[in-house]
C-alpha cells in the first residue's frame, strides 16, 4: 500500500514531459492572460468612466450656449417678462454669426437659427452653411423636428439627445420674419476629447502589464526549478517502474519538492530493506534458516547446468530423518521444532566443504548439493553425514536418538532436470528405508516402470488438450435437512486406447513431476464452467476441487484461482478447496500464507482425509479452514467398530468447538448415516448416497433426490451410548 501511494505521487509528474509547453510557460501562461483580461478591464472602465464625462462635459456647455444665446437675445441686458420668449431684434444671420463668436472657446458647439422663410411653412437655417444645416435638419426624425421646431410662448429651452448629438433649442419671437418666430438650434456631440483620460488609461494599463510582467518572470524562474525537479523525480519513476530502484535525485527546491524527493528516498531504502526480506522468507526456511525447497531447486538447477558444460559430475544427497512424530506427539510442536534446528545446525558443521548446499526440503527431509563429487565420494559423504547423527541429540534435559537414511543420485547422468533429479533422489531413499540400510545410490533399477511413467506423462500433458479428462460429480447432503448442499468434483481419464484409468494411477504421478499444477487449474475451471450452469438451473450449490500438497507450493497459486472464479463470473465462496491433513507440513509457514491468502479472496478451505495423517492440533486451530473431512477409513466401518465410532464422534466434537462444520465420506449404509445423523455431523457424501456421476446427470439427480428413511435402522446398546 504504501510503495503504491508514493509511486502513484511520483509518477503524477510524468505527464509533463509530454506536454506541448514546459512547465514555467505552463504557470506563467495564466498570468499572461490574467494580465491582458484585467487590462482590458481597466481599459473598459475608464473607457465608460470618460464617456460618462464626456456627457456631462457636452451637456454642461451646451446649457451655457443657451444662456449665452439668452443674453445675446437682449442686446440692453433686461431679460424677458417671465413666462415669455425672447425677442429676436437682429436678423438670424447676425444673431447665428455672434453666437458663433462668442462660443469660441466651446468649440464643440454648432449653432444654427431656423426661420420659416419658405411660403409653405417649412424650416431652414438662415446661414452661409445652411446646405450642411439642412442635411443634419432632414437627418432627424419627424417627431424630433417637432420637438425641435416647437413653439414655447414661457421661452424655456428644451433639451433631447438625437442620432448620438446633445441637442438644445431656444423658441424665440422675431416679428421680422414671416412666421413671426424663429429657433436657435444649439448641438454637441457627447466624445469630447480629453487626453488626460488616454493617458490615465496607457498608463494603468502599462503598470498592470508590469506587474504581471515581473509576477509572470518569478514564476518563471520558480517553475524552472520545479520542472528540473520533475523531471528529474519522473526519470526516477520510470527507472522504479522498471524494477530498478535508482537513488533518488533530491531536488533542491522548493520545499514542497524537496521533501517529496526525500520521502521517494526513503521509499527506495523501505523497498530495498522489503526485498531483502522477500528473498530471505521465500529462498529461506524460518525454522531452521537453511535454503527451502525453492531455492535448493533454483540452486540445483544452475548446477545441473554448469555441469553439463563442464562435463563434470556433481552428487544431490537426500537424508530422511526419522522418529520425529513421536518427538512432536510426546514433547510437543514446540519440542520437534527445537530438534529440528538441532540437526540442522550438526548437519551443517559436518559439511567438509563451505561450497556444499544444504537445505530443508520437506518437514523431516534435507538435502545436501555437492558441486564436484563421483559416486564413491558422494556416498562417503552421506554415511559420514548419517554418522554424525548417531550421537543422541540433549533436548530439555533428555538424549534423543535419531534415525536417518540417505539417497544418492549424481547430475546429470542421473537426471536433467532439478525436479526429476529429486525425485530419483528420494526414490533411492525409500529404498533405503526399505531395505533398513543406511545409504542408497540411485539406479534406474528402482524405477522399472520409467520409460511407461513418461509415456503416461507424455500422454497426461496431450490429455488435457484433447479433452480426455472429465470431472464426475459425487453428491455431499445436508444431514440435518436432507438437501444437497453441493457436490465434489472428482478427475477421470477417459484413455481413448487404455480406457478408464483410475485417478490413483496418474495423480501421484502428477504430483511427483509437478505436472499436478496444470491438473487443478483445470478441475477449477471445468468446476467453474459447471457452477454456472447450475445456476442457469436454478440450483445454488458448492463444488469442491481437491488440492495437492505441490499445489500449496504454488506462491502464483491464489493469483491464478482468483482469475479462473472471476473469468467465469464465479463467487470465491462457491468453490470448496480440500488439502490433505499433512499437505503443510513440509513448509508450514509457507502453506498457511498460501491457505491465508486463498481464504482472504473469498474461497472455502477443507482439511481433507481428516485423520489418516499427523498434525499437530495447536497448528490445526491456526488454519483458515471452514471444513474437516472425516476420512472414510473410519467411516465405512462404523456402524461395526464401536472404536471408529467414538473416533468419528471425537472429530464431530473437536471441528464443531474450532467452529467448522464436519463432513463424513465414505457413507455406505442406512446404520451409518443413523450414526452420523445421531452424532450432529453436518454432512455427508458416499455411496449410499449417489457414486459419482457425470455433471449432465447431475441436475435431474438433484431434482429427483429424495432422502431414505433411517428410522428403523437397529443400534445396539454400546453404540446408542455415544450418541
């Protein structure tokens, strides 16, 4: 979560290098704009504030002309009676020329005397200039001929604004003309020009592009740095990206940027420590700190390589030590462990050569790596390592004896792959064990049946190609209700030479050539697939899928599952996953961080075979597992052991106080299904109950299910007893 978070922070800055335009012109391009739409604010505002001036300014001169032309009406200086209109004693000429002249520091103001000196009533300048009059006359509309052409006997001017002109008009009475009166026309146009205005408005628009200027250059400079320091960050989240995890380039500023660059860097070193824990806890055994079976493979591996270049031998030793289950059930999980690390730690100082590997396989099992060695030196070798572990080990105040036995195989005459290479390995072991003798050297002698076993390899790999592999189906009821709660899907091969071979034939074969992995993520899949078409039935069901203890050596394992439930539209909790009792005891810690991972995703965990293995119950109660599987060894005979009776009940008792839910197979009769209904299990499957069948028939059997009447069935006193 947080190497996410801090690569998701860092790799945000990458999409500036695309960018069209750096980061400074990225920040300094809205100060641009700002800049030019607040002085072109500036501009309009005192461009309306001046308009509004210019107004007042035109109105304002144009009421003095009136009063000037007032008192050019009365040449004595005695002002009309009031509530009447001036007198024109001059002619309009006279009266148009001497307003002219004394308006001359009002420039803007045109004045013209309109007369009606037409016979047909009709108005016109009396002037030099009356043709430019007459056209401004005739511009006007009729109404504000009207307004201007009014007669106002109280003489009072009458102001309008027409075609973008401030106009003043003066009724006035001349008893000389043929109307008997005549009107001083005054105008002026509103865009009076005032350079105060224009340089108040260059002026505050060049301070306002100054200031953004220089706030525009410190972005500039700013974003300069913060771009260097991007882009610098980014080259580093691509390089972490890539699994490389470069130092961190710590920029220096600004501060923002400088402490992200030493979160990164401290990123860098938590994800540098979180490696180096990974590759310890996934090449490392945490019980004994000896390589685990995954790195002693790799290892192996590169050996087998190397020694097929070098036309050299090497030997691959594996030593079985026994007795440890009667260490762990006297002493105690706890106990064993110690031991363990006790043989790990005398096996290890007994190595002659700091170029030997040794490491932990399996639960009770070691393996040593010898690069150089021929056979005699590699089984010399083994019997000393045995020997070494003929001295009683001191555990808590008391001497453990130890029995061991050791196989030996040489690489690559004995083996090509590290796999195969195990394999003949522990082979040679086993017949050991067998034959009570201390070291065995591998000959292919102990397989007669090789050349037939990678045939039938061969065969399995092309099986699953050509769809010969099937999943039957075998019924498990809910013994309380009488339903089917689901079923288990069981792999068939259907040989097209061969014809049925049993599952017990090519399963252990699988799982010793690894091939088993291929074998579950299609029995998930063809279990998926046949989920859905139970619910396209109506039918709400579960389907469990067995898993193989080299399964839980699969760290992909939840990966892929996860993918294959979510590719057909598959609830997690629809598929019943059941490992054996022992599958994780090998690599215990590894198997529950498997088991974990696969039940935090949703899936059902069932402990399949429940009693036939060795677990330790402290271990049991850590597991996420929702189900225990009762094996069928204790099941078939039951209603005639009275001690497999009480076993079955005793594992009814411990599942139900780990909070699990117990199923019983191996039901094969009305009297057992009494039993295990009278003993609370939860479920049953067997073939009392249905054998496995094909999924077509599954449906229709389902359907037509109905539970048998167990009533009558006899129980005798000692078994009444223990329900």
């Amino acid at each position: 979560m947080k190497v996410n978070l801090f690569l998701r922070l860092a790799h945000a800055s990458m999409p500036f290098k695309r960018l069209a335009l750096p980061l400074p012109a990225l920040l300094v391009l809205p100060i641009v704009i700002l800049a030019v739409a607040v002085s072109g604010l500036v501009w309009l505002v005192l461009r309306q504030q001046q308009a509004g001036a210019d107004l007042r300014h035109a109105r304002e001169e144009l009421r003095q002309s009136v009063q000037v032309a007032r008192v050019m009406l009365q040449p004595n200086g005695l002002q009309p009676p009031h509530g009447q209109a001036a007198v024109l004693h001059a002619s309009p000429e006279a009266l148009q020329s001497g307003l002219q002249h004394a308006l001359h520091l009002m420039p803007q103001v045109q004045v013209a005397v309109l007369a009606q000196e037409r016979v047909d009533g009709a108005w016109q300048p009396s002037h030099g200039d009356a043709k430019a009059w007459t056209s401004a006359y005739e511009a006007l509309s009729l109404t504000e001929r009207r307004t201007l052409t009014a007669h106002r006997s109280d003489g009072a001017p009458l102001e309008f604004e027409a075609d973008g002109w401030l106009h003043a008009a003066l009724s006035v009475s001349a008893p000389a003309l043929p109307g008997g009166r005549a009107v001083v026309w005054l105008r002026t146009g509103p865009a009076v020009a005032d350079p105060g205005w224009a340089r108040a408005r260059w002026q505050l628009a060049l301070v306002t592009l100054g200031g953004f200027s220089l706030a525009g250059a410190l972005l500039w400079q700013q974003g300069a740095r913060v771009r260097r320091g991007l882009l610098d960050l980014s080259g580093w989240t691509h390089r972490a990206t890539q699994e490389e995890w470069p130092d961190v380039p710590i920029p220096a500023g600004p501060a923002e940027l400088h402490h992200l660059g030493k979160m990164m860097q401290g990123l860098t070193q938590f994800r540098h420590e979180r490696e180096k824990d990974i590759r310890q806890t996934a090449f490392r055994d945490t019980l004994t700190h000896l390589p685990n079976r995954a790195f002693f493979q790799m290892r192996l591996a590169q050996q087998i390589t190397e020694a097929r270049k070098a036309q050299r031998s090497g030997a691959l030793i594996t030593l079985d030590i026994q007795r440890f289950k009667h260490v762990n059930a006297v002493l105690g999980q706890a106990s064993g462990d110690a031991l363990l690390r006790k043989v790990a730690h005398r096996l290890t100082a007994s190595l002659p050569d700091v170029h030997h590997v040794l490491g932990r396989i399996g639960g009770n099992q070691f393996a040593c790596l010898v690069p150089r060695a021929d056979k005699v030196s590699a089984t010399q070798l083994a019997k000393a390592l045995l020997r070494n572990m003929d001295t009683p080990f001191e555990l808590d105040g008391q001497a453990i004896d130890l029995m061991a036995q050791a196989g030996v195989t040489l690489f690559p005459e004995d083996g090509r792959t590290a796999d195969e290479l195990l394999s003949h390995a522990e082979m040679a072991m086993n017949v050991a064990r067998q034959k009570m003798s201390s070291v065995m050297v591998y000959s292919p002698d102990m397989d007669p049946d090789q050349a037939a076993s990678l045939s039938l390899l061969t065969e399995l790999k092309q099986a699953v190609n050509r769809h010969e592999l099937k999943l039957f189906l075998q019924p498990k009821i809910c013994l309380a209700t009488n339903t089917v709660l689901g079923a288990e899907a069981l792999i068939r091969w259907q040989h097209p030479e061969h014809g049925l071979i049993t599952p017990d034939r090519f399963i252990p074969f699988a799982e010793q050539t690894g091939f088993i992995r291929v074998l579950t993520l299609w029995a998930v899949d063809q279990a998926s697939a046949i989920w859905r078409e139970w619910l396209q039935a109506g039918l709400d069901l579960k389907i469990a899928v067995n898993l193989s203890p080299r399964d839980l050596m699969d760290r992909e394992l939840p990966q892929h599952l996860h993918a294959i439930v979510t590719r057909h539209h598959v609830p997690a909790s629809a598929i019943v996953l059941e490992i054996t009792e022992g599958a994780t005891m090998d690599d215990p810690v590894h198997g529950q961080q498997i088991l974990s991972r696969l039940s935090e995703l949703g899936f059902q965990l069932s402990i399949d075979d429940f009693g036939t293995g060795y677990s330790s119950l402290a271990y049991l109660k850590t597991l996420p597992v929702q189900e225990l599987k009762i094996d069928k060894s204790f099941v078939l005979n039951m209603q005639n052991d009275l001690n497999d009776a009480k076993i079955v009940r005793s594992v009814i008792d411990l599942a139900h106080n780990l909070g699990m839910r117990v199923v019983a197979e191996g039901l094969e009769s009305a009297k057992s299904w009494k039993l295990l209904e009278g003993l609370h299990c939860d479920e049953a499957q067997g073939f009392f109950i249905s054998r496995p069948m094909p999924p077509d028939a599954f449906v229709a059997w389902v359907r037509d299910w109905e539970a048998p009447s167990v009533q009558d069935e006899y129980l005798n006193t000692d078994f009444k007893n223990i329900l």
